[in-house]
C-alpha cells in the first residue's frame, strides 16, 4: 500500500490529515503543517499545462489534499473560480511593454488574497461535513487578508470570523471594506498597535489553556484564516503555474525553459507557494523576494540572520508592513534537510530574542533559489510613475515594490512580476505617484484614476460609497483574548 502522505509539524512529529490541518490551521505546538514528500513525484509539465485553471485545481489539490473526493473537490473549485473573477482566465498575464505581469488581483476584494480566500471556506465547509463541531476563525491582518476572508467566508454554515486589524494602519478603503461587511457571522476589530502586535497575539490565543477549554466544551474548533493554514496556501500554487501556460502559450517561452518569479512580500506566503511550484515541478530558476523598508526579509536573505528588533515602519504597501514573517518557517523546513529540531531552534530564538542565525550550509541553498531586494517609499512613488510613462500601465504600490526589485537583476531567464492588488485599493497614494492631485473625497480619486488608466472601477470598491457601516470597535491588545472568548459565542449561537 501507498503510504498516505500526512501532514505534519515543521517543530515535530504532530500529524494529520489535509482536511484536519484544515480545520486546524497551525499545529498545537505552534509548527505549521507541511508535508514531507512535496518533490517526490513531480507534476508532468505538458499534460498539465494542457488544463484549464479549474482543472489545474483539482488536480493538484487531489494531489495535496488526498482526503477530499473528486466530487468535492469539483463543487470547491466551481464555489471559488465559478463567477466570483472578473476575467476568465482567473489570473491574466499581461505585459507593460515587454515586461510580464500576473495580475492576481481579479477577485471580489480586488487583492491576490482573494484566489485563496474564495478558496479556503468551501474547502472547510467541506472538512466539517460529518462532525458536530462549529469552526471559529481569527484573523490578523495588515489590511488585506481582512475584507478577503471576510467576504469568503460570509455566512458560510457553522463557521464564525473575527478579524482584528492595527487601527491607523490600513488604507481608508481597506478599512471601509472591512467596516462595512455583510453576513450573520462576521465581526472586525480593530486593535491599538501594529500587525505583528495582532499576529502575535491571534498566535498566542491558539496557545491559550484558558481559551481551548472554554472552546472545547463548546464545540469549537479555532482556526486561522491566515496564509499559516495549507487551505490558504495550496491555492496559490496554482497561479505559477498558470503563469508559465500564458507565457508558453502567447509564445515567449519553450516546454520546459526556465523562468523566475518576482514577488512583493511580507509574511512570505505568496512567494512560499511559488517555492512550492518549484518542488512540485515547475521550471523555476529563481524566486525574487522584494520587500518595502520593513526588509527584515532583504537582510536576512543576504545574511542568513533573521532580526526582528527594528524599527516598523508604516509605508505606502502597508499589507507588506511585516516584520515576523510567519511562512518562512516553512521555506527554512526543507531548506535545512527537513530537521525539526533545526526550526524548532531557530523558532524559540525568534520568540525569546526576535533574532536568529542559520547556518552556512542551509543559507547557501536558500540563496541559490532565493535573490532580494527592498524598494523605499520615494522609489516605489518614482516607480509607479515611471512604468506608467514607459507603458501607460498602472500599477498599486505593492505591485511596484516588485517592479523596482525586479529591475536590479538583469538574470539571464524571463521574469514574471506578480501584481498583488488593484491600484484602485491605493487611488490616493497613485494618483500622487502620478503627479495628479488627488480630490479629497475617495470615490473621486477612484473617477479620476479610471479615466487616466481608462479602465473600470472595481464594482465592490465602487460599491463602498454607499454601504453604511457596522464595526468601529478599537480595543487593546491585552483584551483580544476576552474579546474573542465573547464574541465565538456571539456569532455561532
Ligand atoms: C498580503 C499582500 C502581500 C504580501 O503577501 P505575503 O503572502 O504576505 O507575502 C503583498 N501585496 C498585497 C497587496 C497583499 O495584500
């Protein structure tokens, strides 16, 4: 018989199944769930470029997620992908000039999150068919997770979310598209402090002693919407490889040429799928890790020394304004020859110290896959505007993070720049890249900015105008435990 590949702690031994990791988010030693066989048998390139992305989809999670039947896995692809993007091919290629973009950000809430987050509920509906348990799901984010997993999950059967976000932190309209969220079994909250002060306690509160028994009688499982949890990070695989169909498909590449991957990052889930692409058998030379000026990432892929103990800076890509960038751990997992102990180490330093140290070896295998770099606030405002004059593309400055990183490599294989979110997320800060004086009111920056792209306002933006609002709640960071006790039991009665 076949050994069934489980899933288990990058810390330790703690294993389960997809649907159960699912259900679970982290493990309950604080490890995320990885699975050890993931470049044992690689993906057949020509065959399975041959599908489209609903079919790429169910493949590859029939592969990864074992445990879900084919029939589910057709109904959670049509739920996600049926009609919720606004371009068929879920996520276009396109090119400013010669330079290649995957636009990621076709989805509801305008953001890459969502190709994940359309994702995540239906595959957790589907885990909990059979069990008597309700499923309580906290959330931190830096702006965008929040709104994409408020959508995804809104009024899902026996599924509850909160999400805290840092008050002050987020755009004005990432804000109102959490503010204003419709459904039974939602609630946001915002917290006084930044978004690792928010992750670090929505961490600590799976941890609690006091919380697992309070929510063990109850019946409830909590689970993490965050790209910690496989059921987020699974479905970004599959977007490199659409990528490399688009490109071998308008001709720009041969079968089984190389290419690399630029992707603008902060809790490195994005770019860690893209790692896994490469493992499951995708051509990927490198994988170009750009950060804002909180480049915690930049330097520790240079050094191997990973140090948390820095100055956060707000910028203008405010979603990539991470400093404990929680998925590495799993890049560090197979990197460092699959050694728990090694993580587990490295894991307890970051926690007692904020700092830790890798060691040659493994930092010399990571480096080989891995380049970086970091875009400040003035370039990224200097780099919107220059693509823009170049191409007449414009992009969000997340996307132009990338854009920037990408430029200081001349590396002999073409390279994909991933775009992570509509520049009509960031209308105001674009428009100033631009050179163009923004209105003081939003949706006017919106008008102005699609007559200068000439293309559409994204309709659930648009739609904010108009949507009154429902949480305006700021709490301290100490009471996020409490607070989450309270309303579990609120939103699942
Ligand atoms: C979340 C986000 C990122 C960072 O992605 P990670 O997976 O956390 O590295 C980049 N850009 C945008 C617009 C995002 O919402």
């Amino acid at each position: 018989m076949v050994q069934q590949p489980y899933y288990h702690s990058t810390r330790g031994k703690e294993a389960c199944t997809p649907k159960e990791a699912i259900l679970q988010g982290i493990a309950r030693d604080g490890g995320l769930f990885v699975w050890d066989d993931l470049d044992q048998d690689p993906i057949k390139l020509s065959a399975f470029l041959q599908y489209d992305y609903q079919q790429m989809v169910q493949v590859l999670f029939k592969k990864l997620l074992w445990d879900y039947t084919e029939e589910e896995l057709k109904e959670c692809t049509l739920a996600a992908y049926g009609d919720h993007f606004d371009d068929v091919l879920i996520t276009p290629l396109v090119f400013a000039k010669n330079q290649p973009i995957l636009e990621l950000f076709h989805g509801p809430t305008s953001a890459f999150k969502d190709v994940a987050l359309c994702m995540l509920p239906q595959l957790m509906t589907k885990a909990l068919k059979g069990k008597q348990e309700k499923v309580m799901i906290i959330t931190a984010t830096s702006g965008d997770t929040g709104k994409a997993a408020l959508s995804g999950f809104q009024d899902a059967d026996r599924i509850g979310i909160l999400v805290f976000y840092p008050e002050g932190k987020v755009s004005n309209i990432q804000r109102l598209q959490m503010a204003t969220q419709a459904g039974n079994n939602v609630d946001v909250c915002a917290i006084r402090g930044n978004f690792d002060d928010a992750q670090s306690n929505v961490k600590a509160i799976f941890q609690s002693e006091g919380a697992k028994r309070l929510f063990e009688e109850e019946h409830i499982v909590l689970s993490s919407a965050n790209s910690i949890n496989i059921g987020r990070l699974i479905p970004q695989i599959v977007y490199y490889f659409a990528a490399y169909k688009q490109m071998y498909e308008q001709g720009k590449i041969q079968m089984g040429d190389l290419v690399n991957f630029c992707v603008p990052t902060g809790n490195f889930g994005n770019v860690l799928a893209g790692y896994y692409a490469k493992l499951l058998g995708l051509p990927v030379r490198h994988l170009i890790v750009a950060a804002n000026e909180n480049k915690v990432l930049d330097d520790f892929l240079r050094t191997g020394v990973y140090d948390r103990n820095r100055p956060f800076h707000k910028t203008i890509s405010p979603s990539m304004d991470i400093l404990i960038s929680s998925n590495l751990e799993r890049m560090l997992y197979y990197m460092c020859g699959k050694d728990s102990k090694k993580v587990n180490d490295w894991m307890c330093d970051l926690a007692n110290h904020g700092r830790y140290q890798i060691d040659e070896e493994t930092l010399a295998k990571i480096q080989d896959v891995f380049l970086s770099g970091y875009c400040d606030n003035a370039q990224t405002f200097a780099e919107i505007h220059r693509v823009y004059e170049e191409s007449n593309y414009v992009m969000d400055p997340h996307t132009a993070v990338g854009s920037h990183v990408l430029r200081q490599y001349a590396l002999s294989e073409p390279t994909i720049l991933l775009s992570t979110a509509s520049p009509f997320k960031f209308t105001r800060d674009v428009l100033c890249a631009l050179q163009i004086t923004p209105a003081d009111d939003d949706f006017q920056c919106m008008e102005q900015l699609s007559r200068l792209a000439n293309c559409k306002i994204p309709k659930g933006l648009y739609a904010l105008k108009d949507l009154p609002i429902r949480f305006e709640q700021v709490i301290d960071c100490t009471d996020m435990e409490t607070y989450v006790c309270e309303k579990a039991k609120e939103l699942l009665k």
